[in-house]
C-alpha cells in the first residue's frame, strides 16, 4: 500500500513544530523540517549559509525561521525549489513521514494518501509561547510572529500560488491551544488513524 503523508503548515509562535515531533513518535514514523534544508544543501553542494546569497543578513538566530531557504536571487530560489521538490517527493514515496512547511502540502498534492493540517492559535497564546517556549524578549516575539508569518506567506504564495492557511487547501485545522501540544498530538494521530486505518502498534 503507498506510503501515508501528513504535512503541516503553522503559524509562527503556535508550537506547530513540537506537535509534529511528538506527533512523530507517537506513530513511530520519521518528521522532516529543518533535515530539508541540510538535504538541499548537501545536494547543491553548498553550505548551507551560501544558499542564501546575502549571507551577511543573517543577523539573528531566528533568520532562517524567516528565510528557511534563504533569500537569494530568483534564479537560486528556483533552484532551490525545484531541488525541495525532488527530495520531499522521494521522501514521501519512501517512507510514511511527517513534513513541515517547505510548501510539501503543494509538492504532495496529488499523493494518493495525504493529510495536509495547520496548526494556529490566538494572537496572545502565540505571543505567549514565543516568551516562554522559545525563551524570546517582548519585544522580539512580537517583531517575529508579524515577520515569520509574513515571510512564510509570502514563500508559500510565490510557489504554491496560495496562503498556507487557505481553506481550499487544507484537510485540517486546528488551534494548538485548546489542547495543548500533547493533547494536539495526539488527537491529530487518532484522526490520522481513523482516516488512513492504521493500527495504534508501531508504524
């Protein structure tokens, strides 16, 4: 039977990323974000700093959460793109996984066995998190959310030709808050279960 996909898109700050990790070991599949960009780069044989072609502008930690393929010419982007395309493909024809982001709910959809959710939450829970999860300064988290979620879009626009929290384009969406990352997690796996009939043992 072809292998079962579930990509994930997030808003910045709703702790989309350690849902889909404990999402991942919950079901004992593997989950892919930032692997990506290390694949990308190995594949292109170039470090990961050259793929954006202005390295200089790297000036916070949080810069490749803003740029996750950096920010480069059109003709790079393109490349880098086209490159993103052909490894989230062969991941999701080798293996039942979970991606994050990298426009893969575009590049997957036509797979046979997909389910494409996005996680959001409340403006103030995100803000929330962004201190005491992701240990930011007010005033940091409240510049990162408007920049991330801009960025993102924007990324997502340009190549899948749609936002990511677009309804026509989405399975499922849920707001990470009213369950928490484990409760999120969890119910998540049920429906995946549910819809793709597969057993609560290991995957």
């Amino acid at each position: 039977m072809k292998n079962y996909v579930i990509t994930i898109n997030r808003q910045f700050g709703s702790l989309g990323r350690p849902i889909a990790r404990q999402m991942s070991e919950i079901m004992n599949i593997k989950y892919y974000d930032r692997d990506i960009v290390d694949m990308v780069a190995r594949e292109m044989k170039k470090p990961v700093s050259v793929i954006s072609n202005e390295e200089e502008t790297a000036k916070t930690s949080y810069f490749n959460m803003k740029f996750p393929l950096g920010n480069g010419t059109t003709a790079m982007q393109q490349e880098i793109f086209e490159t993103q395309r052909r490894i989230i493909a062969t991941l999701a024809d080798r293996e039942n996984c979970i991606i994050v982001g990298r426009c893969s709910d575009y590049i997957l959809r036509n797979h046979p066995r997909l389910m494409r959710i996005f996680i959001y939450a409340p403006a103030d829970i995100r803000y929330k998190n962004c201190i005491e999860n992701l240990h930011m300064k007010p005033e940091t988290a409240k510049k990162m959310i408007s920049d991330v979620d801009k960025a993102r879009a924007a990324y997502h626009m340009h190549f899948a030709r749609y936002l990511p929290g677009d309804l026509n384009h989405n399975d499922l969406m849920i707001n990470s808050s009213f369950l928490g990352v484990e409760g999120t997690a969890r119910y998540l796996v049920e429906l995946i279960r549910q819809k793709f009939s597969i057993s609560a043992g290991p995957s």
